[in-house]
C-alpha cells in the first residue's frame, strides 16, 4: 500500500493556486455575463419575456347592418374565422415555413411574401391578417399544427353577409380589406387586414358602420395555447345605418328590369328619398366579403356591361327625348313661344342647309300640325328643333342645369358622375373650335354631347313635377345620421322659378304623353293610378350606321321617366335600359315600380305594419290632425 | 465525526436544497409536479452513500480500479448493444424499478483512473507514453458514451485527464504539439457529429441564425435569464418556465429557471456556493497526504467546475449548448449520486491529510 501510494510527495503550491485563479477567473466571467443580462438588459428581456407569454388578440367588432325603410336586413354578419399571424412568436420567418403556411392554408407563396413586407414595419405585436373567412381545412391546418407553427391563431370575425344578394348590390357596395394608401393617411387608426367599406353606402358610411375592435390580453404558453386571460376590450359594434329604400319596391324593380342592362332610380319628389336604386347586370358582394379570387375578378372587371359600375349615378348617357322637357320648359319661360304656337312636322326639316330627321322618319305617318303639347306627347322632333334654333344654345343650358341635369345631384354615395351639358365654353376648352350651330339642333332632343345619369333625370323631372322644387336625392335619413353624430348634408331644397303656366304645360304634357291616344308612354297607363312621364330614345349612333350595323352594341338607349300620381307627385322613376333600342322597353319598368309602390300603399296591410294602421284610425278618430302628418292614410291624389 | 468535512457536505446538501425548490417550483401544475419528492429521496440516499464513502479508504478504492474500469467499460458496450432506448439515446441502465446513467458512474471512475495512473508516476513531466496510455483509457469509454449518443458527458472526460496531466506536468512542447493535433483533429471530429450537434456548435458560432430551434433554446433561457432582474420574479412565478418556453427547465435548464424566479441575487449565491465548494476541494487537494488524494480530489474538481461553468455558460449563450446537467441541482438521481460519491472521496481523503 505504501509502495503503491507513496506520500512522500505533494502538488505544488503554485499549480493549486493556478487552478484557484482560473476557477476565480471564470466564475468572475459567468457573474459579469448574468450581470450583463439581469441588470444591464433586464428592461430588454422582461419586455420579450412578457411579449412572449402575452398575445393581444383582436376581437373584431361586427359592422353595423344595413336596413330598408322598414327595417328589412340588406346587409348582415356572420361568424368566421380568419388566419392571422402572430409575429411576437417567431424571431425570423424563413423562407420554408413561409412555403410551408402557405402551403398549409392554400395562399399564393408570393402573395403571402408580399403581405409580410407589406406589413414588416408594423410593430410586431400586431397580429398580420394571412387569411380571411378561413375554410374548414385551414382550421384544422391551424389547429393541428399548433407545435409547428405557434405563430398562427384563429381569430373570430364577423363577416359581411348580403342575403339579397345581387340585389341593390351597386347601391350597397362592398366591403373588403382596406387599401394601403388608406392605412397611410395622417391620423389613420386602421391596421392592414381592417375591413372597410370600398364602394356604396358601405363606404359612404363606413364611419357609421364600422365599429371599434376589441382586444383581449391572454396568457400563452409555448406551444401559443391560451392558458389565461388577463383583460378583455369589449369590441364596439357598429351602427345600424337605415336606408331610404324600400326593398318591396326594389324588388318590383329588380324584376322588371331583369337580364337587360340599366338602370331604374326611383325617388320621393317630396323629400328627395330614394325608394329603388337598381343597376344591372349587377354582382354578388358576398364574393367580396371574403377575398375575391382573381379570375372572378377580372371577369367582373373585363365584362362591357361593367357590373361594378352603379349605373344609377355613374352611366352618363345621352337623354334623347326626355330632354324635351328641358325645351319645353325653356320656350315656355322665355316667351320664345306660346303654348299654342305651331310648327309643321313633315318628317324632317332644313335647318342651317341640313336635313335634320323626325324619329317617325320612313316608319310612322308624320305629325303634321303640333302646338308644344302634342310635340311632348308624341315627342315630335321637328317641333323641337325648330325650338332649338329659336333658343339657341346658351339659353338651353341655363335652363337644363337650372333644371339639374349636367351635374352632380350631391347623392350621399361615392363616385357619382356629373354628367354634360354641352356649351360653346366647353366646346372651345375642349375641342379648340367654336360652337356649330348645328350642334344646338342634337342638343335640342337631347343628343350629341348631352349626357346624364338615371338619377339627374329621376330628380329633374321630380322637380318639374313638384312644381321648380328641386329636392336632393338621399339614401340615409337625415335624422338618424344627426343622431348618430355626423353631419348630415345640407338637402334643404332647391327652388328654380318656372310659372305655373309653364309647370301646367309640361305636367299636361307628360300626362298626355301616357294617358292620351298617341302618346309615346301608353304602355305606362295603369288602372287606378295616374301616371305622367316622359320617354326618350338615345341613338348611339347615327341613324344610318344603326340601321346597317346588326351588332347589339350600337342599339339606341331607351329611357322613360315616370312619375304619380300626377297632381301630388309622391314617386319618381327613371328607367334606363342601355340597348334598349326602343323607349318602350323602358316604360313598363317604371309602370311596375310605381304600380308596386301604390298596391304596398293602398293594398291590404301587412299585419306588422302597425304605424299605418294606427294613422288610419287615428284620422278617422281625430279629424283635427293635419293630413300631411297622415300622409300614408290619405288618398286623396 | 469531527473527520467528516461538514463544510464540504454543508455547501453541496445547500446546492441541492435550492434545486429541489427550483424543481418544484417549474414542475408545479405540470405533468412532472411531484418530481421534487424523488428528487429529495435522491439526496438522502446520496448524502447516506456519501457518509460511507468518507469513512472508507480511498487507497482500497483506488486499489479496485481495474476491476472498475473494466467493469464500466463492459456496461457500456453492453448498453450500446442490448440498452433499451429513451428518447433516442441508450444511456439508461435499468436496475428494477429504477434506471440509472452509467456514464455518469464512468467519470467517476475516470478520476480514480487518473488518480491511480499519476500515484505511482513520479517523472517531473509526463511522457508521451504516458499521454497515450491516459488517452486510450479514457478515450474508451468516451467513444462508448459519445456514441449512445451523450456528447456532453463525453466531454467531461477531458478535464479530468487534462487536469491530472497538468499536475503530473506537462512540458510546453507536449501542450502545442497536442493544440494542433486537436486542432487538426477538428474536421474530423466535425464530420462524427450528428446533425444537431453541428446545428448547436453552428448557432453558437452564429447565434442569428437558427432561431426556431437550438438558438430559439439560447434565446429563451437568456429571456428567462435577464427578465429576472435584480431581485427575479419569485417562487413559481417565472412565466418562462412555468409556460414551457425554457426546454427541460427542471433538468438542464434548471439554472435559468432558477435566475429567473431568483434574479441576480440568486444566481450569485448559487455561483459563490459553487465557488467555495471548488475551493474547499483545491483546498483538500493541497492538504492530501499523497499524490493519490491529491490527483482524486483535482480530477473531482475539474469535473465539477467543467460542468457548472459549461451549464451556466451556455445558458446565457456564452459557451454551446450541451446536454451537461448542473451538478447537484439538475433532477436526476445518476448526476446526483456520483457526485455526492465523488464529495465522499474528498471527505475520504480531506480526513487523511496532514495535521501539523
């Protein structure tokens, strides 16, 4: 044993105390490096630390909905879920688990690339939208890749629902999620992924209807499981936005106008309500609420017929013989001519050594003698080019945009196209050349560079029919947008002094124009109801070209602006069929509409309709109360 | 009693006293909760084992090292060819109810290897004999653990060696010329490594760089770590650990668990705990009554600083990462009770020293 482990010997002292100074040396570096991160980062980390087991996730509001008049749903919500991702969870996104979510949840790779550098400069704890209205199999792609991809959550959202589908859907708008240049403007609170309204009342009043997001703080573990929930900020959900519309007359319209192209507007002359607002061919919004995928997109956006356009406000099309009100009217408050002046229509006319054409040109007998009341009634050309000439141009323009045509109405939605009254001014702004005097006989039947939309004509002749009391198309109630704190538009009306000779003339005009033999609108007649109007016929093209050329695209556009009853006018329609070709297929569609709006009126109530019930027995019980505050009982017209 | 070095015992029943609380406090709530109780059976089994090992003669344990070494040795082979596999490694010896670690009894055995080897050795310097002989016994089972695979306790064996040739010594010559060889050994080595090894080397080389896995490791205990602060979160409060982000915060990571319920403060009382545990040993080893006792107690030493800084190094991203338990505080019955063997060694040896 001693041989073996001989104690003679011990370490040296020197090479203890070297293994002394190298453990001192280290222990000083490890207590440096946890001093470093304790003391010196511990802000830094306890900032990680927290985003690490906190997650604020978004709790959507759900947007207000949208209502007819009588609190019928035009637009609703209902539960989805979209994909967002969390990028607290994860330092680094490689390229792989990029492919790898957008594998997982069916998304273009480049497109999901070009969202994370869309949104890379966003504060990271703001959850990045991946995916909207996610499918059941995204769900469960989420779900059971939790280990995998911690980064991605579900989060409850509300979805825009429109359960009329194509219906009003140019009025309505859509949704979807908001541009950039939106997010960048000063004082924007919006995040990427936000859902705003981008067309129509959905954006009109997107204020109104989006509400204010919630949030909820959780506690997460690693695995971005919830395990506790540390606050809770209740979402705000938007606000109801009630509409003037009358979706029962809506439907009338929607119907009657049916596969053809165009549009029907129906206003309330008396206080400027829009009641119909139809635009075909028209398309689904609810494939906008979720991300509308590229091909269907592009159909909608390469179709002529434009779909997406709300042809109500935006077609700007030329209103042939509807125009002749405006003449009529001018003439009559000039004193250019007395009611009971006569032309002689022999199918055409010379005017500035050219022949200028009646429309009954080689098809109709002609109209031989017409005083102004028989040139409204069958829309005799003649007559009013020869009154074109006796005006000339710059008095025609006054009283078309004193009567409202070539600019905006001011409708409360967005994109709504001023239309064009020609003058020599803009003719020489324009073109560089002066006005032809040829160019004031077009304008005179409303040809040539005349152009207006459906609802500048709905409001016109609502205005002739009220009396020169110009009311401003709306789709909101005044009240109820005072209510919710915005400022309503100033809709006060607008008044242009025509004399009641003037107004008797051009409303006996357009009864006629319905209700006398040889009038242009007979087809508007209708039983028990008196409807006045006017119809019009554009041609695209010059007649001769239309003729030779079958193609579709060159048929004439056929208007008819109705309205009744015609004493008291309570409704206005302008029905515009675009290839109409003739101003007959017009003229039953405003009928329907204004039929459908007196059956609601006068037929037998439906039994939820207890607000006109109790009127009516109110105005039996209590004499005294003014008819005007019972209007819907009364039926005196 | 007054042999026993209750200083020594003292410090390390500390340590492990502050790990069980750990375990417990990262464990609660979770399917492991509970893992504290065997934790503390584990001590006291260790402490009673430790006690008897103080009262034998180290010299009649040395005298056995062949017979260890060899036995060890044969355990290891007998585990790569028939062990039962956890968790993809095969480091397990199962012995009933019980499974225990046999590499970590191997660094055990290392030491009085080394010790043996340098008892009887009384050159100034070693030679390269000497090297090759001490290489190819630890090499052995080295090769053994690091295949089953266990890297990090493979390379426990080297402080060991290293520390038993520096106290026999070693010429400058001999240093260099084994620097480069390890140096040009290192594509070599490169090439054994399996994948997450080199994903582990490489992310401490660059640390941006992998974040989802062995960095995201680093980067979540260095969160745990510096989210601690002055004073840490308290007792079962460390969001850390107690949410999953630190891996096996009960076992390995269990010092950055540790740091973050406990802050600042407590990682310097656990850092000078160890401190003076190593110096007590040193101390010892400059008070043993031959070369023997001293060589045990360096070689103990060695290992125990190797580990302890290699755990709390690579914790807060200063050293790679490695599987290497902290001594006495990881759970673990194996780690646990070889150290506290090894402890009773030195108090073996401290009760024979020199009295002046």
């Amino acid at each position: 044993m001693e041989v073996r482990f001989p104690s003679d010997e011990r370490p040296p002292a020197w090479k203890v105390a070297f293994l002394q100074y190298v453990i001192a040396a280290s222990f000083l570096v490890l207590l440096v490096g946890y001093w470093r991160l304790q003391i010196g980062q511990h802000r830094l980390y306890l900032d990680l630390a927290e985003r690490n087991r906190i997650r604020n996730l978004p709790v959507i509001a759900p947007r207000g909905r949208i209502l007819d008049r009588d609190g019928r749903v035009l637009a609703d919500n209902f539960p989805a879920f979209s994909v967002q991702l969390m990028r607290e969870s994860v330092a680094d996104l490689s390229p792989e688990r990029v492919a790898g979510i957008a594998r997982g949840l069916q998304l273009d790779p480049e497109e999901l690339r070009g969202t994370l550098q869309r949104t890379a400069s966003l504060p990271r704890f703001q959850p990045v939208l991946l995916k909207q209205a996610a499918t059941l199999e995204d769900i469960s792609f989420v779900e059971s890749h939790r280990v995998e991809y911690p980064e991605l959550e579900l989060i409850q959202v509300q979805q825009r629902l429109y359960p009329k589908q194509q219906v009003a859907a140019a009025l309505l708008g859509y949704v979807g999620e908001i541009p950039e240049e939106m997010i960048a403007k000063l004082g924007s609170s919006y995040r990427p992924g936000d859902v705003v309204g981008k067309f129509g009342v959905e954006a009109q009043y997107n204020r109104i209807l989006s509400g204010r997001d919630g949030m909820r703080r959780v506690v997460v573990n690693s695995r971005g499981q919830e395990v506790g929930l540390l606050s809770t900020i209740n979402a705000l959900p938007g606000n109801d936005l009630r509409l003037t519309i009358d979706l029962d007359l809506q439907m009338a319209a929607e119907a009657s106008l049916g596969d053809q192209a165009g549009a029907v507007v129906a206003l309330d002359p008396r206080t400027g309500e829009v009641l119909v607002m139809v635009s075909h061919p028209s398309f689904d919004p609810n494939d906008f609420a979720k991300r509308i995928d590229p091909k269907e997109w592009n159909e909608l956006m390469s179709d002529p017929m434009k779909p997406l356009m709300n042809k109500s406000i935006q077609a700007q099309l030329a209103p042939g013989s509807v125009f002749k009100i405006v003449m009529a009217a001018a003439v009559l408050e000039t004193g250019t001519v007395t009611p009971d002046y006569i032309v002689n229509c022999a199918g055409a006319v010379t005017i500035y050594g050219h022949l200028y054409h009646d429309w009954v040109f080689g098809k109709r007998p002609v109209h031989g003698a017409v005083n102004i009341h028989k040139a409204i009634r069958e829309s005799c050309d003649v007559f009013f080019y020869t009154m074109g000439k006796m005006l000339g141009i710059d008095k025609i323009v006054y009283f078309a945009r004193g009567l409202g045509l070539g600019a905006r109405t001011g409708i409360d939605l967005p994109s709504e196209a001023p239309g064009l009254i020609p003058s020599p001014e803009w003719v020489q702004r324009v073109f560089k050349h002066k006005w032809y005097a040829g160019e004031t006989i077009s304008v005179a039947i409303g040809q040539g560079s005349v152009a207006v939309t459906p609802v500048q004509v709905a409001h016109t002749i609502g205005g002739v029919a009220m009396g020169g009391v110009f009311r401003q198309p709306h789709v909101a109630f005044q009240d109820q947008l005072r209510a919710l704190g915005e400022d309503p538009p100033d809709i006060s009306p607008r008044a242009f002094p025509l004399s009641e000779d003037t107004i008797a003339a051009l409303k006996s005009g357009m009864w006629a124009v319905v209700n006398e033999g040889g009038g242009t609108g007979g087809a508007a007649r209708c039983p028990e109801i008196e409807i006045s109007g006017k119809t019009g016929t554009a041609q695209v093209v010059s007649q001769t070209l239309e003729q030779s050329a079958k193609s579709s695209e060159y048929k004439s556009t056929a208007w008819f602006v109705g309205y009744a009853p015609t004493d008291k006018p309570e409704i206005v329609v302008a029905a515009l069929v675009i290839r109409g070709e003739h101003s007959a297929v017009a003229v039953p569609i405003a009928r329907d509409v204004i039929k459908a709006y007196f059956d609601k009126k006068l037929g037998p109530k439906p039994p939820d309709n207890q607000m006109e019930t109790q009127a009516r027995v109110l105005s039996q019980l209590r004499p005294a109360i003014p008819p005007k505050q019972l209007q819907p009982a009364s039926n005196g017209y | 009693m007054s042999d026993i070095d209750w200083f020594l015992l003292g410090l390390a029943l500390a340590i492990a006293a502050i790990g069980v609380v750990e375990i417990y406090s990262t464990t609660l709530h979770s399917p492991l909760a509970g893992q504290h109780k065997r934790q503390i059976y584990w001590i006291l089994l260790s402490c009673v084992l430790a006690l008897v090992a103080s009262r034998l003669d180290y010299h009649m344990v040395l005298e056995q090292t062949p017979w260890l070494y060899g036995g060890s040795v044969l355990l290891l082979a007998g585990l790569l060819v028939a062990g039962h596999s956890i968790a993809g490694t095969r480091r397990w010896l199962q012995l009933g109810p019980m499974s225990f670690q046999v590499s970590e009894i191997v660094k055990l055995i290392i030491i009085l290897v080394v010790a043996a080897y340098f008892a009887d050795r009384r050159t100034k310097a070693v030679t390269w004999g000497d090297l090759v002989k001490l290489g190819i016994f630890a090499g052995i089972p080295a090769v053994l653990v690091a295949l089953e695979p266990d890297l990090g306790t493979a390379l426990t064996f080297i402080p060991i060696v290293a520390a038993g040739v520096l106290f026999a010594g070693i010429r400058f010559q001999h240093i260099a010329v084994l620097c480069l060889a390890g140096i040009l050994a290192l594509p070599v080595g490169w090439h054994f490594l399996r994948p997450y090894q080199r994903e582990r080397l490489m992310t401490f080389v660059h640390p941006r760089q992998n974040t989802q896995t062995s960095s995201y490791q680093v980067t979540q205990t260095k969160i745990a770590i510096g989210s601690g602060g002055f004073w840490g979160k308290g007792l079962g409060n460390g969001t850390q650990s107690r949410l999953g982000f630190i891996p096996v915060s009960h076992a390995d990571s269990i010092f950055a668990a540790f740091a973050e319920e406990q802050g600042f403060v407590g990682t310097l009382l656990v850092l000078l705990l160890y401190f003076a545990l190593l110096l007590r040993l040193l101390d010892g080893a400059q008070m043993a009554p031959d070369r023997a006792g001293a060589f045990l107690l360096i070689g103990l030493a060695a290992v125990l600083f190797f580990q302890v800084v290699l755990n709390t190094g690579m914790m807060i991203g200063v050293l790679p990462i490695t599987g290497v338990p902290l001594p006495l505080m990881s759970q673990g019955g194996s780690s646990l009770l070889c150290t506290f063997l090894g402890l009773g060694l030195a108090m073996s040896v401290r009760a024979r020293r020199y009295v002046n």
